[in-house]
C-alpha cells in the first residue's frame, strides 16, 4: 500500500455540489471504453463533476482498469453519481486494490453511497489503512449515520470503532472526523436509548478529548460534536471547560 497517499485536501476530494462543465457528455461516455488509458482517465475525471446515470455502468468496469489513473477517476466519478449498484463494486475494490489514492477515492464514494452495507469495510479501513483513507472512512460513517443508514445493532460498533479512532489515532485531522461522526451519531444513540452505555461511552471519549486531546482542533471538534447533543448536563461540562 502506498503510505504516501495522505494529502486530507485534494481537490477530487472537495468536489463542488453542482458545477458542470461544458463538457460533450455523450462523447465523455464514448471515451470510458477508449482503448486509450489517457482518454479513459479523462472522461472518468469528467463524471468527477457530471451527473450522469448511464455513465455509472461503465465507471463501474472502470473500478478495475489496468491503469491506476482510471481507477482514482472512477471511484470519485461513482462518488459524485451514487447508485445502489455501485456499492458491492466499491466494497470489493478495497479488498484487492492496494493503491492508496483508489483507496481513497473507493471511500469518499462509499460514504457518498450512504448505503447499510458499506459500514463493516468501512470499520475495517478505520482501524488499519493509511492515514488518508483512515480519514474518509471515519466521515463516511458519520454520512451513513446522517442517512441514517446505519442499522441499529451496528450502532454500538460504530461507535466503539469511532471512539477508539478519536482516542488513539495519531493523525489529528482522523480523529477530528472521528469526532464529528460521533456528533452525529450521539444524537441517534440518544434518541434510540436502547443502551445508556453506549452514549456514556461516546460522551466520555468526547469529554476527555475535548480536555485533552494534544490538538487544538480535534479538542475544537469534540465540544462541537457534543454541543450537538444539547444536553444539559454534558453543557455544564464543556462552560467548565472554557
């Protein structure tokens, strides 16, 4: 695997909401069947940026092209045109392709996806992948969880992996998304108050964090995640901290 693939802010990474270019769309879905990789790789980067359903068939072919270049094309352009069909695809991506930035890419589109079945990959990347994919895959819960696409037995899981990723990850921009998903599925916990042990723990991790945590920003990001919570007591708690 390819360590070197940790860059939090490439601009695939950050794609505008609606800003097509003018592109040929039709010619665009020509070319993800070129023979040639360099045109291939340029009609993936295009649907990077497009909307388009028919181009998610062959993107889908693409996820496995000999080229590397393609493949960091495809996973973002699946990223930006979600569909059910695409998850087992990506899913399956990250069990054989090792190249850090596909991995990546195959993530951001996973919590695009906001799709149940993504959850388990998604916990396995968390606790062992580069830093980069590490970072995409602790948001990309909190994406499922925004959908609320998370099942509820999964709940306690995810949030124990998260809780461990805020506490022990060494990257701080890891552990900030780690916190910002535990924000969001601490509202869930909350409500479904199944297991008051679960939300314990997530506002524990979150308290100690925000007290403790060596950087500045991930201790900013644990009291933003639990100001979310809006309880009171918890509250009381971050004014002490102040």
């Amino acid at each position: 695997m390819q360590e070197d693939a940790f860059s939090p802010l490439e601009p695939l990474d950050e794609l505008p909401p609606h800003s097509p270019p003018e592109v040929d769309v039709e010619l665009m879905l020509q070319q993800l069947q070129d023979p040639d990789p360099y045109l291939r790789m340029q009609a993936a980067r295009a649907f990077c940026e497009i909307e388009e359903p028919r181009a998610v068939k062959p993107l889908l072919a693409l996820v496995r092209d000999p080229c590397p270049l393609v493949r960091v094309g495809a996973a973002y352009a699946l990223g930006r045109n979600p569909d059910p069909a695409e998850v087992e695809v990506l899913i399956e991506g990250l069990r054989w392709d090792w190249n850090g930035y596909v991995r990546k890419g195959l993530v951001w589109a996973l919590g695009n996806a906001k799709d149940p079945r993504a959850y388990p990959v998604l916990l396995e990347v968390l606790a062992g992948d580069i830093a980069a994919v590490r970072l995409w895959a602790a948001s990309a819960l909190g994406q499922l969880a925004q959908a609320q696409a998370l099942p509820g037995p999964a709940l306690d899981e995810v949030v124990a992996a998260l809780c461990r990723g805020l506490a022990q990850d060494p990257i701080a921009a890891v552990r900030g998304n780690c916190a910002w998903s535990l924000g969001i599925l601490g509202q869930q916990v909350k409500l479904a108050l199944e297991d008051p042990a679960v939300y314990a723990m997530l506002t524990r991790q979150l308290l100690t964090s925000a007290r403790h945590d060596p950087d500045w920003g991930v201790r900013d990001d644990a009291r933003l995640a639990l100001q979310k919570l809006a309880d009171p007591d918890l509250l009381e708690q971050l004014d002490n901290l102040s």
